[in-house]
C-alpha cells in the first residue's frame, strides 16, 4: 500500500468528519461558518504575500533564461521572439502562453521503449490536457462563486454561466466546469498512482491537495445536483460574511459547512505548499526573463572582487619560456629582478 | 541499443533505498593539489569508495550555512526548491535517466534530494511536522541531512551535466542546472570535488588553460598545424601571439589546441584568419594568457567561474583590442553569454563588435563585446565573403549536434546550420524531438569526461547516439558537426562505443576544407591528411 496517498486521504475523511460532526455541536455553525472561513482567509493573505515577498527578497545575480528557440542575432536569421524572448514583450507573451495554457506541459513528450530496443519520444498530450481541464476548470468555478459574494450578481457572472450550463441538462442545470474539475482531479490522481515513475516521486504533500480538491468539488455538486440546498439561505450566509457582517442562517445543513471547511483549509494550507506555485511561476528566472544578456547588461547586486591570476604574475613565471619561444613580454628580463609578485586583488 | 535498461522504478520508496556508489560511475576525487592551488577549503586526500570521507568535523554546520546564504542569493534556488509540484514531465528528459534507468536520475528526484533538507531545515512546515518524528518528517518529504544523503548527493550531482534539458519541459521552468550548480558550491565547501573539474580549473587558473599547455607549448602546438596547413594547401598561415594593437582577441577552448579531433577545427580557424587577412587584411590575435574559452569554474562555483573567466576581458584590455571573437564551446558560451558582462563586465574598454569586413554591428553583442565564431562567418558567407569549395566535403554525410549550453542558455540554433549547410552538400537533420532546444546532451558534459566512470559516460550518451544512429541507419550519415570542444572529445569516444561507423568534426574544420585561399595549390587531401573524394590516386605530395 502506498503510505503517501492512503495518509492524505485519511486526513481528508478526518476533515470531513471534524466538519460534519462539529458542525452539529453547539456553537459549531459559528465556529466552521465564521471563525474558522475568516481565518484561513487571512492566513491565506498573509501567508501568500509574505512567500512572495520572501522570494523577492533573494535577487537575481544572473540572466539565466532557459532558452527555447533561435536567438536574435543577425538581422536575416528569424529569432524565436516568444520561445526565446529578446524584449519584455515577448517575455510578457511567454509568460501569458506558460500561464494560461501550460506552453511547456504541451511540448512534452513521452520517452518509450518499442520492442524492448527503439526508443521514441512521441508527443504527450495527457498530462498537459488535464492539467489545462483542471486549472481552467477551477478558475470558472471558483469565479462563479461570486455568485454568493456580489450583490446584484454582474452581468459577466451571468455570461460565463450560460456559456458553462450551455448544455442545458437536468434541473438546476449541470454546469460542465464543475463536472470537468472532478474528472480532472480524478485523471490527475489515477495518473499519479499509474505511472511508476510519477508515483516514485509522489509525495503525500501531493495527494493531499488532490484529495481536498476532490472533496471540494463532490461536495459542491452534492448540494446543487442532490441534496438541494438552501441556495437563498446560503446566499444570505455568504453576503454576510463578505460584509463583515456575519450571522449564522439557519437551516442549510452539514455538507454546506463540510464544503466551507475544505475550503477554508485549502486556503490556509496554500501558502506553506507547493500550490505556491501559482506565485512562483511569475518569479522563475529560467522564464520571466529576456535572453538579451549580451546587449544589455545584467546587474548582480552582490558581485564581489576576486583573487585573480594576473597577465603579470604568468608572465613572471613564464617570461623566460615566452621570450625563447619569440612571444611578446611586457618587461624584459633584469638582472636580480624580484621574484613571483604577491597576486592581486582584483575585480 | 537499449535492451537490459528499466525504467521501472522499485516498489520500494527511494528515501528506503540507500546511496550504492560504484565503480564505472563515481569520479576519483580531487588531487589535493589542485584545490590548494585555487585556495580552496578542506583540500586531502579520499576516495568516494572509502566508508569514510574524512569531513570536517563541522560540515554539517558549513552545509547548512552555505544553503542559508545561496537561498538568499540566488532567487532561482528558493523559488525552485518550493514550487515543483512532482508532475513529472522532467522524469523521462534527461539522458542519464533514459540511459540507465536509475530512478534518481529523474531530473526531479535529483532536485528532491535536496529539497527534502531543505524541506527539514529551511521551512517553517518542516520544523513543526519533523519535530513530531521521523515518519511524519517521511509525509511531507522531508530528511535529515546526514552522512549518507550526503554521499547520495555527491554521487547524483555529478550525474548531471547541467544540461537543461528537463528545464525545457518544466511547466515553471525549474532549473536541475542551477540546483546541480548550487549542490556542487555546496560540497566544494567540504572539499567534495572530482579530479576532472579541480585539476582542470587549477590549471586554467595556472597556465590559462585546462591541459596545463605553458606558452610556449602552445605556440609550439600552433606552429605544428602551420606546417600541417602549408602541407595540404601550400599556404604558410601566420597565427600571432599576444600582440598589443590587434584588432580582435579570438579565444577558443584548449581542447582545440591539444585533442584531436578539435585540432582539426583549430587549424580551420587558422586557416579562416589567414584567408581573411590576405583578402580584407584581417587583424586578430591569440593569447597563451586567456588561452581557455571554456570555463571549468562553472562546475564547481560561481566565485571559481568568475575568477578563470575574468581573463578574457583582462587580455583584452591588456592588448587593447576593439572586441573579442570566440571560438566553437558549449559551456564557455553559456558563461560568456549569460555571465560575463555581469561578472566581470562592464566591457567599456571595449568598442561594439562590427565585422571589420562585412560592416555588421553585432548588436545582440554591444554589451559583452563578445561574438560566436559561427555568428560571425555566417554573416561574411551570407555577404559573400567566402570563397567555398562545398564539394570538397562530398565524401561526408553531415548530422549536427547542437551543445546543451548553446542551444539552452543562448539560442545559437541557425548560425551554424547556415554555416553547414554552405561549405557541404550533404546535410541531415536528426529527429525533432533530439536537436535544437530539445537536444541530448553528448554525455558528459560539466567536467564528467574523466576515463573512470566510463559507464556512465557511455549511459549518458546513449539517447544522443541513439538519433545518430538513426541518421546513420537512414541516410548514411558519417560526420557528426558540433560546435563545442568536450562534445568533440566525448562524442568520439562516444561514437565509437554506439556508432563506431560515425566521425566526429568541429563546423569549422569543414569551413578550412571548403575556403578555397588564394595561392593554394590543388588540394589533394583534407586537413586530417585524408585523400579527398576523387583525389585517392593522386599523389599527396
């Protein structure tokens, strides 16, 4: 049995089941509803800001841009003005394209053996298509959420519904994004367990999120597919909390506070994670910077002197070879001429 | 080529499974000697096949310091050290992983085994869930550091050539270069090094240059190839050495100088100078001082490669030339592009690089001063400068590997093709997903070229030969052009083992095959004395 992900999901049942039952105790709703939601939010905000700021505490001594295309040089060779950005635009475009579509994830390839002897390394789309299905899966969902924080809800939340119910199915209308985020955390855990190799290097750090993600989802669908929840009262719940406001409505039930919870505990677990990678990938050398280090120069804030073996101390151990051998010296051999010099501290 | 190789990971996880080191892959370690030349720490005399490594008493302390300060320095590190998210797009990158299947080869495991102290030293999480116990330190990945991951990560991070292949592939662009890099500074505070990098890296700093060559060798070495050259083509060339008032100071890796078949392309270079100075009165100069273009400093510090690479713009300032013209390196051209202008620039004394022939401003170079040789006589080809014989090189079938370090860490993609594909007729790509920024790494780059961890060497340039081989097998392809002096060392011995029907060739030892110089006599023979296609009954005289 594999410890790492048997651990995770022990934890996330032992979530649900601390926010099903305590939900219930007295004072239960004030504690998961209000307590807990406002504190993982500033733990949220300030653990984020302060991991950024962290990170930009430590500069950047060197230009060093992984770079993926021709560079610009000659005026008639065609540079890769987005794989190898030579200006901030192009670095910007990169950027967006990394972002937003995982331009990396998609040139993958998949290194395999056939018959046992030819190697190939055939393009891998699997991994790149769930990745992009779950991010942008997430983001409609988490941006319909609104929803519950805006009052009257904008007229580009209503937009992005319609497009996201446009298949029309069931009452109240199955949103795809929804159903999407499951089936991609879903195929994203499979394929951790699946492949060897991923599962190698898997830790409980990254099953965990999957898990929670998972259960976040599940229980979302639960309340709007099945158990109907009170959608008026939990607006009201909701609008409370965004006005600072909050009290309790009656009447919404357990799987409404189990969801609230996972969330809330996604959000405090964010910053001390590896799902910082939502603000590293902004501060990655090797991608947000141009590949123009020979025509501009990049400063290292903490550049220092370094000994050095001068032109002069080599020539004073080599001065007499170098003459016989008829290459240019600097100084001419003298009788009783000082020995090697002490080297220089140069920059 | 592959059979006997799994890529299967055992079931058991790979914090249970201990550091094995063996023979044919671990490098013998430091001569002594050679750190005490560079005034570097804790210099003895061990071996990685001893139980004891006779450390410090206090390197747990010196290690742990040393990853405080470079977390602090360097953003790369700490951004890279917490945001993989293990999705393994990098596993299946890096030739030593395709090659030998060893899982901690996988570029993110080799980073894990740093992470993993990282994750128990440096992170507020790591403290608070490690003090409960081991086993939760086990849950989120993190371990103490003691002897033995120590030995693994001595052993693991010279099984990286700093290549950037899996950086290529990572969705956030992590490095294993720059944590590879990073590791190595680290054990070089413990005196943790290999021969293959210290001696080297004493000698540049030395005599200016890895093999040692003392001046007047290296003259010596030079005037060799000029009765080489006066042989084949006629023609006497006239190198000059040192020479105050030059134009230009060309500087190209030793191994050029010293190993066939670099040689070869040296006395290509050679022989473009001399055609240039006859016809356009061309004016560069060598130096036995700055007599290395490669960088041996950048596999073991940053402050080492700062101080060999701070000979190039001292030579030139010394001699007073106008711009710097360098010659065929992988790694030297990933410090001379990335690093130099910073490290030890600014170049001012230095004017911006136009070709004194052709008028073009190297503007991609206005900072540094610096141009690739391949940048150059592109441009002197595409303005007709050149007069070639491309039919000289009929006999050959030409595949090009492109170096890690040129295509990774500078783009230098199409300036050589172009050169290529005008002085031969034939000209084969490999497969797509084996060139340009997708390229394997010859195998044993970042100072792994030692003769003792053959094995190695040989699994790690298995997928490069592989695609040759390819080419090979489909086209008849039998030069393999590079533009990089460890790849024309390795790649020989290389080809030999996998590919032994392909020989290996710098860009420019074709380019000296092909120019046709004025006042040369019928060329009977290229310049590694081999008939040329049509000319095998001619005499050679």
């Amino acid at each position: 049995m594999n410890i790492s992900y048997m651990y995770s999901l022990i934890a996330v049942i032992v979530l649900f089941v601390l926010a099903y039952v305590g939900v219930q105790l007295p004072g239960g709703e004030v504690f998961f509803g209000i307590i807990i939601p406002y504190l993982a939010l500033i733990l949220f905000i300030l653990g984020f800001i302060n991991r950024v700021i962290d990170w930009a505490r430590s500069p950047v001594p060197f230009r060093i841009p992984t770079t993926c295309g021709q560079q610009k040089t000659l005026p008639w060779i065609k540079p890769a003005s987005i794989d190898n950005p030579s200006t901030t635009g192009g670095v910007i475009v990169r950027m967006i394209l990394e972002v937003v579509f995982l331009r990396s994830l998609f040139r993958n390839t998949k290194c395999e053996l056939k018959a046992g002897t030819k190697i190939s390394y055939e393009w891998e789309k699997w991994l790149w298509l769930f990745s992009l299905a779950f991010h942008w899966a997430f983001f409609v969902v988490l941006f319909r959420h609104l929803r519950f924080f805006t009052e009257p809800v904008p007229a580009s939340l209503q937009i992005l519904e319609k497009l996201d119910g446009f298949l029309q199915i069931g009452v109240p209308g199955l949103m795809l994004s929804g159903a999407v985020l499951l089936a991609a955390v879903t195929l994203l855990f499979l394929r951790r367990i699946w492949i060897s190799k991923v599962r190698y290097i898997s830790l409980a750090s990254d099953y965990f999120p999957l898990f929670l993600i998972f259960g976040i989802a599940f229980t979302g669908i639960l309340m709007r597919y099945f158990t109907k929840v009170d959608i008026v009262g939990v607006k009201t719940f909701t609008m409370s909390l965004v006005t600072f406001s909050p009290h309790i409505t009656e009447g919404i039930g357990s799987i409404f506070y189990v969801h609230l919870f996972f969330v809330s505990v996604l959000l405090a677990y964010f910053p001390f994670s590896k799902l910082m990678h939502l603000g590293g990938i902004f501060m990655s050398p090797t991608r947000n910077l141009a590949n123009n280090s020979r025509a501009k120069r990049h400063v290292n804030p903490w550049n220092y002197p370094v000994k050095i073996h001068t032109y002069d101390a080599y020539e004073d151990e080599f001065r007499e070879k170098m003459i016989e051998a008829g290459l240019p010296v600097e100084k001419m051999i003298e009788p009783g001429m000082a020995a090697e010099p002490e080297e220089e501290e140069k920059e | 080529m592959f059979a006997g190789i799994d890529h299967k990971p055992s079931p058991k996880g790979w914090m249970d499974t201990p550091v094995e080191i063996k023979r044919g892959v671990a490098c013998y370690a430091a001569n002594p000697k050679s750190l005490e030349t560079v005034s570097f720490p804790y210099a003895r005399q061990w071996s990685c096949f001893d139980e004891d490594w006779q450390l410090p008493e206090n390197w747990k302390e010196i290690i742990s310091k040393g990853f405080r300060e470079r977390l602090d320095r360097f953003r790369s590190v700490k951004v890279f050290m917490d945001i993989c998210v293990r999705c393994g797009a990098c596993a299946d990158k890096c030739h030593f992983f395709i090659g030998s299947g060893d899982p901690k080869n996988m570029p993110v495991l080799r980073a894990e085994l740093l992470r993993s102290v990282y994750r128990n030293d440096f992170t507020t999480a790591g403290k608070i869930i490690g003090s409960l116990g081991k086993n939760f330190k086990k849950i989120i990945g993190a371990r103490e550091l003691t002897q033995d991951v120590l030995k693994e990560w001595w052993y693991y991070l010279f099984q990286c050539t700093e290549c950037r292949r899996c950086s290529v592939f990572c969705p956030y662009g992590i490095d294993t270069a720059e944590i590879t890099i990073m590791g190595r500074e680290l054990l070089n505070l413990i005196g943790l090094n290999i021969d293959w990098i210290a001696t080297p890296v004493s000698n540049c700093y030395k005599t200016g240059n890895h093999l040692g060559i003392q001046p007047h060798a290296y003259k010596d070495m030079l005037d060799f190839f000029t009765d080489d050259i006066e042989e084949i083509t006629g023609v006497r060339v006239e190198p000059s050495f040192n020479r105050k008032g030059a134009e230009i100071l060309f500087i190209t890796p030793s191994g050029d100088v010293f190993a066939d078949p670099g040689t070869f392309t040296c006395m290509g270079y050679m022989i473009l100078f001399h055609y240039l100075q006859e016809k356009y009165g061309f004016d560069i100069t060598w130096s036995t001082y700055a007599s290395e273009g490669g960088n041996f400093g950048f596999f073991t510090s940053h402050e080492m490669m700062k101080r060999l690479n701070a000979k190039m713009y001292a030579e030139a300032k010394r001699l007073g030339v106008k711009w710097i013209l360098g010659g065929e390196c992988g790694h030297m051209w990933r410090v001379i592009h990335q690093y130099m202008d910073t490290m030890n620039g600014p170049a001012d004394f230095l004017e911006e690089p136009v070709s004194p022939i052709t008028g073009t401003r190297f503007e991609n170079a206005r900072s540094t001063k610096m141009v690739h040789i391949t940048e150059f006589v592109a441009d002197l080809i595409k303005h007709n400068k050149l007069e070639l014989d491309p039919s000289r090189n009929d006999h050959l079938k030409v595949t090009y590997h492109d170096s890690c370090n040129t295509s990774r860490g500078m783009g230098l993609l199409e300036e050589p093709r172009y050169v290529i594909k005008n002085v031969c007729n034939n000209f084969y790509e490999m497969p797509a997903n084996t060139i340009r920024e997708q390229t394997f790494c010859c195998g044993s780059g970042s100072g792994l070229n030692a003769g003792e961890n053959m094995e190695l060497r040989m699994q790690g340039g298995l997928p490069r030969a592989n695609a040759v081989k390819y080419v090979h097998e489909k086209h008849g392809v039998n030069m393999l052009a590079c533009v990089c002096a460890i790849d024309r060392a390795v790649l020989s011995a290389s080809m030999e083992y996998w590919v032994p029907e392909v020989e290996v060739t710098g860009v420019h030892e074709m380019v000296g095959n092909a120019l046709i110089l004025p006042g040369e006599t019928k060329r009977t023979m290229n310049l590694r004395s081999e008939p040329l296609p049509g000319m095998e009954d001619e005499d050679a005289e």
